[in-house]
C-alpha cells in the first residue's frame, strides 16, 4: 500500500498529474453514471408498476362476473387479451382460494397459488425490475371472488439502463482519456520550464554565472525563475568582487606596484618552481642579478617621480629580453633578476646563452632614454650564476649572482660576470675567438683542405672542402673548435661564403687540368648559412663568376636545418638541384632524422656519420646502424658515402654491405691543395693500390 502510495505521489511531476487527474475523472464520472443509473431504473420501475396496476385493475373489474360464473373460456379470452403488450411475464385469474382458472400458460390451469394476500387488497408482490408481479382482488359489489394477477418483465427498461451504462461507460474512458492528455500537457508546460531552471542551475555548479532563465507570463513558475535570477545577478557580482579583490590581494602580494613584475616573493616562488621542473634535473637554469649603474644619482638628481619612470622602461625592455617561459623581477630598488629556464644540458653551452641574453640586457638598457622630456642614459651590470635542478638552495643562487654582479661592478661596470670563473674562462675564450675570427675574414687567415673521396675501385671521384684557420699566434685552429663559435656568432655567414668562392674557383682551376677535370668537390654548408635567404642566389653567381660545371658542386647539409622551416629548406634544396649542383646529408644518424621527410628531401647522397664507421667492427649496434643507412640509401635512391673510413677491415665491411663510396684517414687525410694533387698523381698509375696516411696530416 505504501508503496502504491509512494509509486503515485512522488516519481516524476508528469506522472503524478496524469494519474490524480485520471483517478478523479474516473471516479467522478462512475459515481454520475451509476447515479443517472439508479435513478432512471427506479424512475422506469414506478412507471412499471402503475401500469402493472393499471392493468390488473381493469382485468379484475372485467372479469369479475366471469369468475363468479365460473366461465373459464371467456375468463382466458381476458388473459390471452392481455398479450397485447410486448413486455407481458404473464397473466393470470384465480379464485379466491388460488386455484388458477385462466392463465397465459395453458400448463398452469388449475394449479394453485400460494403466494397470495390473505386479505383482499392490492398487492404489488415483485418489484424486482425483471418482473413487476402485482395481484388486484376480483370483487363482485362487496365480495371477494377471486384475483387478477399480472407479471410485467422489463425488457424495455433492461436495454435503456443498459444504454446508459454503456455510454456512461464510454463517457467515463474519454473523461480520463481528456483529462490525462491535457495534464500531460500541462505537466509538460511546468517540466519544461522547471528543466529550463535546472539547466540554469546545472551550468552554475559548472561555474557559468552568465545565464539566466527566460522569464514571461505571470505564474508562480515565473516567479521562481526571476527568484533565481536575480540570486544570479547577485551572485555573479559577489564573485567578481571575490576575484576583484583575489587579484589585488595576488597583484599586492607578489607583484611590484611600480612596474608590475614579479617581486622578490614570486621569484623565489618562480626560482622554485623552476628547480623543480621536469627537465630541471638535465637541463640547467641561469639567474642573472641586474643592477642599474648610475641610477642613485639620477635618482637624486632628477627626483624620484623621473627615477620610477626611467625604473618602469627599464621593466618594459627587460621583458623584451626574455622568452616567454623566463621570469624579470624587481628586486627593489635599482635590482632586477632574470631566471633562464631550459637551458643546455652542458654548463658551458648554457653559460654561453646565458651570455647571450645578458648581452641582450646590456644593449637594450643601454639605449638612450626618453623620460618626460629628458634624454638619460643609464647602463647595467650583471652578475650570472648558472643552476642545475637542486644543487643549491634558491637564497645561495641568489647571494651568488649579486656577488657576480659586485665583480662585474669592479670590472667597470656596464658588463657581465658569472660566478664560476671556469664559466666565465669558457665565455672570455669564446668571446676572444669571436673577435680573432672577425680578424680572421678581413685578413684571410683561412685555407681549403681536401681530403680525398674514392669509388669501390679506390678511383679518387672527388674531395670534401675542410676549412682551417692558420691563426697568427695560435697556430692551426681546428674547425671543430672555431665553427660552433663562427654558428653563434653569425660569422659563420660571411666565413661560408668564403669557403663556397674558394670552393667554387678551385673547381674552375681544376677544370683545366686532366688529373682534376672530373673530380666533385663537396662544401660544407652549416645550418645558419643555409638558412640565409641569398644562399641560392649567391650559388648562383659564383657559378656565374666561375664559369664552372655546377655537376662538379656538391654541397654537405645537415638536418640541423630542416628544424626551423622543413619547406622553406626543401624549396632550397630543390632550387639548387634544379642548378644542376648535387646534395649530400651529412653526419647521417645523428640528428633528428625521420623516414617522413627523408622521402620529401631533394637529396642525391647519404653520408654515414663517422662515429658509426669508427666502432663498426667492435660494437654490433653500430653495424646494425651502417647496414640500416646503407639499405635505406639504397631504397630512396640515394648513393651512400661512409666517412671516417680508417682501417682495411672497416673498408672491406662496408664493400661487402655495398657502400661504395668512402672517405677517411686510409686513403688519406685531409690535404693542402698541392699535395692533394701529388696524392692524386702518385696514385694514378697503379689505381687499385691503396695508400694510407700520405700527405701532410692535419
Ligand atoms: P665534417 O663535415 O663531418 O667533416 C669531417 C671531419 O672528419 C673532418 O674534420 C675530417 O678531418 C675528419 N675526418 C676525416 N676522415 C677521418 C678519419 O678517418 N678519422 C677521423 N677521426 N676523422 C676523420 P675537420 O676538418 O676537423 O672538420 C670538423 C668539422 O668542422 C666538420 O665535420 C664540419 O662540420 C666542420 N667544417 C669543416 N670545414 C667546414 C666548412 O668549410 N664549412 C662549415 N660550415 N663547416 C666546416
Ligand atoms: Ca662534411
Ligand atoms: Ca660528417
């Protein structure tokens, strides 16, 4: 019962409605019609008995001569004339003791009756509505002579109640029917709405303050959807306030009012942070402690509202110097920190770009400053600690940076000083060979090498252009050394160009000559040189210049360039094949190389890196790499070079593995041009002779 009762009245508000108003519709209209019923039936039953009575009455006065006369034939000639109505049960004459003497059932003649009045009044004996039964006495003046009794059946009456039950029956289903469909209508109009509050509700927990429930109409569902909107609009203006006052009590904590940088707090934070980071552990980080080197005097001189003007664009270029993952800070005052995360993994590397973004501070703070109409001029120094993950606490980097920045101040000033003088070493030393290497392109202190390149059939088919630096004092600078310093430093553009014109005019002498005329000569091109958007051009003119056969140029890439802008190089690449000069990858297996754009390269050579070549024979995984660059270079159609090729057995693995091509220390090592061409004479006559180690090493 309970769980009848729960079933209706909870559940959903569709369900609810639909079934109180089906039950009250039902019952309402089954109480009407059984009402209409009851009252027609008696109605009818009155009617029935009249006439019952009616009758009788007339058969009593017009039989009573024949009963006392005994005349039963004329006696059932007033029964059987009672036939006349359709819904007659029977009709009868007895006399007074109940002996039947007429009847309309000839088998019931002479039977008695029983169930007659002692006294001689009317009687209604059935009421039953199937059959009225009334008994009227017979009466002859004051006597009693015998009775006329009639039976009148319904029949008529049965098929009206009948229709009235059946149609009140149907009325019945189509109230229900009527009245669930428009409480499904109306249950429908408030869920609908109701949902549309839930939905409001839903996409506020979901943290979306901006939406309100449409309101229109007057009922008490509108007037719960404006409730809500307006406990909406109340809301959303609190929790802008909350934020509002979240982000002053945030700015106020951690940022510096006067030029919105992070104060000393958040760079601990950030210093933090940055110790713990993912790469922390392998890459280092760098703090550079900043110190403005006129600025008390300025600021006495001009007043502090100037001060904190000049103090705010310093902020601004600051900024400028920074990727987006780095962090500027004022520490007070004049005192500003930078943190450089994701710097190299090697301490000398991340020593020399943290050095670069310092010099990046030097020269933006030393432009000249336009403050409210004065021209200042202000410059920093800067003291550079580099970190690796947790080896020191925040507060000692910190304390070691500004101690660097008091060297640079000794220095004098507008200049920048690591803590770690092996790192500051490293950084003279490479700015040292920054500049010996300007001297070196204006006063031409730079050679061509060639070492030899041969066929399976150790033919000479051509030669890899090595440059060497004869330096004043130093002596020979291997290129290993001053190349990555010449990259950095951007030289290695105008130092290239040079190696590409010597290249280019050693080609064009060689032409002329029978021993040369056929040989390849094979540049190096390094990635930022080739990124420059002249290199095609200036292939170009120098074969123009030179008059040379471009199918003689053969430039080594690396896949260092494709990194920056893979189509950009591609469309290169194709131009200068499209020139007729050849393209080789060097140093394969080392970078970054993908079968995806290894397929897209304009290439005609792979050249295996000789790290690969030098453990060949001794480390198997090695090998597997050879074999793999070697079937590779076969599948794409690319000739393939081993280079670093130093002793018979490496030749004699790679001959069997189908490389062909090699170069290395066992043909000959990297040679000035003269006695590269006495390499080349010596070993014409006999080709197949092999000669290790001639010339004169470099
Ligand atoms: P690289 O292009 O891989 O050049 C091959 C280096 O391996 C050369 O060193 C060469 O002397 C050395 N090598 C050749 N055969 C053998 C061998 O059998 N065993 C050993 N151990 N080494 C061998 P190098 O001349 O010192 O050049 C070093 C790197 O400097 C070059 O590597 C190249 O990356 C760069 N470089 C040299 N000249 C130029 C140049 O003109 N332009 C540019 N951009 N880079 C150059
Ligand atoms: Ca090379
Ligand atoms: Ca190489």
């Amino acid at each position: 019962m309970r769980a009848i009762y729960h079933w209706l009245f909870s559940g959903p508000l569709r369900r609810q409605l639909i079934l109180a108003v089906a039950t009250v519709h039902a019952v309402m209209m089954a109480l009407l019609v059984w009402d209409l019923v009851s009252r027609q039936q008696s109605v009818v039953l009155t009617q029935q008995i009249e006439k019952a009575r009616a009758v009788t009455n007339s058969m009593a006065v017009s039989s009573a001569g024949w009963v006392l006369a005994r005349d039963v034939v004329g006696l059932q000639e007033i029964v059987d004339a009672q036939q006349r109505f359709p819904e007659l049960g029977f009709a009868m004459i007895c006399d007074v003791h109940g002996k039947v003497l007429a009847h309309t059932d000839p088998t019931r003649i002479h039977q008695d009756v029983t169930d007659l009045p002692t006294t001689p009044v009317e009687t209604t004996l059935s009421k039953n509505p199937a059959l009225v039964d009334v008994a009227v006495p017979v009466m002859l003046g004051q006597k009693h002579v015998g009775w006329a009794r009639i039976g009148l059946g319904h029949d008529r009456m049965a098929a009206e109640i009948d229709a009235i039950t059946r149609d009140g029956i149907i009325y019945i289903f189509g109230a229900v029917l009527a009245g669930s469909l428009l409480a499904a209508l109306m249950a429908g109009r408030i869920t609908r709405r109701l949902y549309r509050v839930k939905d409001v509700a839903d996409l506020v927990r979901a943290g979306n303050y901006d939406q309100r429930v449409e309101v229109g109409g007057d009922d008490e569902l509108t007037a719960v959807g404006a409730g809500l909107n307006t406990m909406l609009d109340e809301l959303q203006r609190h929790t802008a306030e909350l934020k509002a006052s979240n982000e002053e009590i945030r700015t106020l904590a951690f940022y510096d009012p006067l030029t919105q940088l992070p104060n000393r707090r958040l760079l601990h934070d950030r210093l933090q942070r940055s110790r713990n980071s993912r790469s922390a552990s392998s890459h280092h980080g760098a703090l550079l402690f900043i110190d403005l080197d006129n600025f008390k005097n300025l600021n006495d001189t001009l007043g502090h509202d100037i001060g904190d003007l000049l103090l705010q664009e310093c902020a601004r270029r600051l900024q400028l110097c920074i990727r987006e993952a780095d962090t500027v800070a004022r520490l007070g005052g004049d005192e500003f920190v930078i943190i450089l995360n994701e710097l190299a993994e090697q301490p000398d590397e991340a020593a020399m770009q943290a050095e670069a973004v310092g010099n990046k501070v030097i020269d933006e703070l030393n432009r000249i400053y336009d403050v409210a109409g004065h021209e200042l001029r202000s410059s920093p120094s800067i003291g550079v600690v580099v970190f690796r993950g947790h080896e020191l606490e925040s507060d000692e980097l910190l304390k070691r940076a500004d101690m660097a920045m008091y060297q640079s101040k000794a220095a004098g000033r507008n200049t920048l000083r690591f803590f770690d003088p092996a790192m500051q070493a490293t950084v003279n030393a490479r700015s040292e060979m920054e500049s010996a290497l300007l001297v070196a392109i204006q006063t031409n202190e730079f050679e061509l090498f060639y070492q030899p390149q041969v066929d399976g059939n150790d033919h000479a088919i051509g030669a890899e252009a090595l440059i060497r630096w004869r330096h004043p004092q130093r002596g020979m600078v291997s290129p290993a050394e001053f190349i990555p310093v010449a990259e950095e430093s951007g030289l290695i553009v105008p130092i290239g160009h040079w190696v590409l014109r010597e290249a280019c005019q050693r080609l064009a002498i060689w032409a002329n000559q029978p021993e040369t005329a056929h040989l390849v000569l094979a540049v190096n091109v390094s990635a930022r040189q080739f990124r420059m958007p002249t290199i095609v051009q200036e292939v170009k003119d120098l074969m123009a210049y030179t008059g040379i056969d471009p199918s003689r140029l053969k430039l080594e890439l690396t896949e260092g360039l494709l990194l920056d802008n893979i189509d950009d190089a591609i469309d290169k690449m194709t131009q200068l094949r499209a020139l007729g000069v050849s393209l080789a990858l060097d140093d394969f297996g080392t970078g970054y190389s993908s079968l995806n754009y290894l397929k897209k390269l304009p290439l005609d050579q792979l050249k295996i890196d000789q790290s690969f070549v030098r453990d060949l024979l001794d480390n198997s995984e090695d090998e597997t790499i050879c074999r793999a660059i070697i079937a590779l270079g076969n599948s794409l159609g690319l000739a393939v070079i081993a280079e670093g090729v130093e002793t018979e057995a490496q030749r004699q693995f790679l001959l069997k593995q189908h490389c062909l091509l090699a170069q290395g220390y066992l043909y000959s090592r990297p040679l000035p041009e003269n006695d590269f061409r006495d390499w080349l004479i010596r070993r014409q006559p006999q080709a197949s002779e092999k000669v290790g180690y001639g010339g004169t090493a470099v």
